[in-house]
C-alpha cells in the first residue's frame, strides 16, 4: 500500500509552492530531473503528468522540498478549509 501512496502528486499549485520555496528556478528544476523547462511548466500548471522515469525523480524531489519547506504544502490564504479543520462552532 505505502508503493501506491509514494507514487502520488501534489496538487500542481504546491508543486510550483514548492519549487518557489526553495528559491528554484523551473530550468533548475528541469535540469534536476532530466526534462525540457516547458515540462515543469506544464506539469505545474495541470497541464500534463510526469511519466516514468521523470515521474518518480520528480516525486522525490518535491518530497524532499516539502520536507525542507512544509509551509509551502500548506493551504492558502482564501482557500476553502476542509469541515474537519473548521471547528464546531
């Protein structure tokens, strides 16, 4: 079950949070993980997913960004907040 669980994404607004957070550019990011710069930003905006292998190198490395930077994985000011955060009342 964990397998299925670490080939998971974020959301693509975190991903692009992410690299932001750590000060990185989507060329440093592309030349990370083996691809052009447009992949990142197409990756980023939704518009397309990662394949293997990029797919899995991407994974870690926004695992390792939001280890180092967990505020960016957080939900933004404005953002609907799940029932379970609201309180009772």
């Amino acid at each position: 079950m964990n397998a299925l669980l670490d080939d998971v994404l974020p959301p693509p607004h975190v991903r692009q949070q992410l690299r932001r957070a750590a000060g990185l550019t989507q060329l440093e990011v592309a030349e990370a993980v083996g691809v052009q710069r447009l992949a990142i930003a197409r990756w980023e905006l939704g518009q397309v997913q990662p394949r293997r292998p990029h797919r899995a190198i991407y994974i870690h490395l926004l695992k390792r960004l939001a280890e180092r930077f967990p505020e960016a994985t957080e939900l933004e000011a404005g953002m609907p907040t799940p029932v379970s955060e609201r309180g009772s009342g």
